[in-house]
C-alpha cells in the first residue's frame, strides 16, 4: 500500500502536460497532412485524422473537465495509456514500426519513468512493448507517390523493433533512477516544510503563552497582596485564615506556573530571545542534550572572537541541533564542540569518539535515505534524512557544510562554516 506521502510524490503538473501533448498533436497532425498533400504519399487520411482527434478531445477533456491541477498517479496513467494507443493508430495506418517516427512511442513511458510510481512505469512499458511487436507483425504498408511500397532487408525489418525494445528499457532504466532519486528528494524537502511549519507553530503558541504570563501576572499580584491582607485581619479566625493561606499558596503556584511558559522568565517584558551571538545557538542546544544525554559534551569557545548577535532562526537551531544529535546519537562517551570565528569566518565545528561514518557511505552524506551495511549504523538509525533536512535548512541560510571522518579522534566531524558578511545578513 502507498502511503499518503509517497502517492502526492508520483504527480504530474497538468498545464505542463497539457501544453506538451498539444506540441505532440500539432506535430502529428503536420506530418501527417504534409506527407499526404505535399509529398503526395497514399495514406488513409481520414482515419490518421480521426486518431489524432482522439488525442484532441483527451486534451480538451483534461483542460475543461478535470478539475486538479495536478494528475494523479493513476489519472497519469490513463492519459499516458491513451497518448501510447493514439500514437500506435497513427503508426499502424503509416507503416507500422518502421515509419521513421515511431521512435516517439518510447516518450509516454520514460515520460511516466521520471515521474510516476514504479508499478505504472513498468505497466506502460510492457505496454509499449506489445504496441512494437504488434505494430511489427500488423499494419498498413506505407506506399511510394509512384504507388510502390517500401521494401526493407529481412534483418532491418527485425532490427527496428528489437532496437526500440532495447532503446526503451534502457532509457526507462535510467529514468526510473533518475526519477527515484528526485521523487525522495521531494519527500525529504516536504518533510522540512512540514516541520518548518510545525515549530513556527509553536514558537507562535509559545509567544502567546508568554503574553498570557506576562497579562496575567499584574491581577495575580493585585489578589496575593489582597490576601495577604485579608490573612493578617482574619489571622485570629482559624477556620478564615486556612483558606486564605490556601488562596495564597494558590496564586504563587499561578505564578510559577506562568513563569515556566515565557522563553525568558528571568525578563517580565521580553517574551522571545530575538538576537544571540552564535556560541549561545550552541550553547543552549548542549543544554538540552545534556538534560537527557550520559554522554559528556566538552564545549570549547576559545578561539572565538567575534561576538555580533544575529536573529534566533528555527531553520539554525534546527540545523546545528541536529548534527550535535548525531555526534551524541554515534558517540561512545564524549562529543566535542568549538566555536571558532575571526574576521572572515564563523565555524561550528562537532566531532565524536564513535566509530565515524562507514567508507561505503562517506561520498554520500547529505543525501536523502542512505543506508549504510554496518550493523551499528543500522541499530541507530541516525544517518540519512536528519542529516539531510539539517544540511538543507543550513545552506539555505549561507552555510558551508562540511562531512567527514575526524583527523584527531576515531569518530566522525563535521563543520559548519559562514562568512561572517553572510551571518550578518541573516
């Protein structure tokens, strides 16, 4: 069963195909007559004619009556299977497999390679396949102006279609690589978008919440300094003076309570950290991993001399989180962070003591769902679409990445890198 996901994957843009099967039919509908009129070649006109009305009303049908603008993976396939049969009719009354265009009926299958699910691109190929052998053995001769057919040597006549056969599994071949390696591609980028949109999400609730604290808290000090009051009257009436101690004790734990919704409980009016200098990035995102890791993060900021703030971005945090999540996910005990910067250049710098990234995937970090044969990178499951979706988020905001086993240490490193022109203009 496809999952929702990987079927809004295998799509085709309408408009796009609308305009290329009328480049197609305007095409056909030309050579057609010229060869006819011009020419002067004996073909059945009429019915040539009435096919490519076929491909005529299928395209006024998917402009006018097909509401999405954009082809389902099976829509594509009905549609791809009409423009394969349409085009063999043409064939068929034209000389069959040997009329010099039929190298076209390889496109709606390599069409459909690069784009659609694998069980529709194999369908429309064994299709095509039996369009060719069909279109070998049965068809109407194309015929000289002088009124002589075309004859051809035995071999050619066999050579054709068993070249078209070789010809569409081998574009297919790469097509469905080309078009795989895409299609995950656009997974991964819908992923990011997703959890873009999720953490904008909570980082507006939490700026609400914050508001809410920060609203709320003038009325709660208004009715504990009232109690209080009403404490020190009533201290002589026992059964009074429990409940307005319980009142009391109730509005500090409010209090308290709204404290822990703003980002910064220690500043009443500033609800959201807007600007940190880098090395505060990676020092609050060691904070939480060392809440909940046994690992031991040794954090160096030494050789950091640049002290500028830039804007608190969830693409960033996100991104540097992520590889830190790695090192500490494939570390054995320790995780190693530097932030160096001079007047040029600001570097994040992460390495661990783990095994490092196997050789056979080394070439291709960054990419989208890699695996990896070695057992402990399997049992991790830590490589692939994470480093991915941090990669992206990263270079899309300037950074340079760099992915690779440590020179120093046995585990893995990598580095993150800005010019600082370019983390100025976040």
């Amino acid at each position: 069963m496809v999952s929702k996901s990987a079927s809004n994957i295998y799509t085709l843009n309408k408009l796009t195909y609308i305009n290329l099967r009328w480049i197609a039919i305007f095409g056909q509908f030309v050579t057609v007559n010229v060869a006819k009129y011009v020419f002067n070649f004996e073909l059945d006109i009429l019915t040539i004619n009435l096919v490519i009305l076929l491909g005529v009303i299928s395209n006024l049908f998917l402009m006018y009556f097909y509401e999405k603008n954009i082809l389902s993976n099976r829509a594509s396939f009905i549609f791809l299977l009409i423009d394969i049969i349409q085009l063999s009719g043409i064939l068929y009354y034209s000389g069959g497999i040997l009329n010099p265009f039929s190298i076209f009926i390889l496109i709606p299958s390599v069409f459909s390679s690069s784009n659609l699910s694998l069980k529709t691109s194999l369908l429309l190929i064994f299709i095509t396949i039996l369009c060719i052998i069909f279109l070998t053995v049965d068809h109407r001769q194309l015929i000289y102006p002088l009124g002589k057919e075309i004859s051809f040597n035995e071999f050619y006549y066999y050579g054709v279609p068993i070249s078209l056969v070789i010809a569409l599994i081998f574009l297919n071949y790469f097509a469905i690589l080309f078009g795989r390696e895409s299609n995950l591609r656009k997974e991964a980028f819908n992923k990011i978008e997703e959890f873009i949109a999720k953490e904008h999400e909570l980082v507006s609730l939490g700026g609400q919440a914050a508001a809410a604290a920060h609203s709320l808290n003038t009325p709660l000090s208004t009715i504990k300094i009232i109690s209080q009051d009403l404490s020190k009257q009533f201290k002589d009436k026992q059964d009074l003076k429990k409940d307005i101690e319980l009142l009391v004790n109730q509005v500090d734990r409010c209090s308290q309570i709204l404290k822990k919704l703003t980002l910064n409980p220690g500043i009443e009016d500033d609800f959201i950290d807007v600007e940190c200098a880098l090395k505060d990035y990676v020092t609050e995102i060691i904070k939480s991993f060392q809440e909940i890791s046994e690992k031991e993060f040794i954090f160096n900021d030494d050789q950091d001399d640049n002290s500028f703030k830039i804007p608190k971005l969830i693409e960033l945090v996100y991104g540097i989180r992520n590889f830190i999540g790695n090192a500490n996910k494939f570390a054995n005990n320790k995780v190693y962070i530097s932030v160096k910067s001079d007047n040029e250049i600001s570097e994040i710098s992460i390495e661990d003591d783990g095994p490092g990234y196997p050789k056979e995937i080394l070439n291709k970090i960054g990419e989208p769902y890699i695996k990896s044969t070695s057992s402990f990178v399997k049992s991790k499951t830590g490589l692939g679409l994470g480093i991915f979706i941090g990669k992206t988020l990263l270079e899309r905001h300037n950074a340079s990445i760099i992915c690779r086993n440590s020179k120093t240490r046995s585990g893995a490193e990598v580095l993150i890198s800005w010019k600082n022109k370019d983390l100025k203009n976040l």
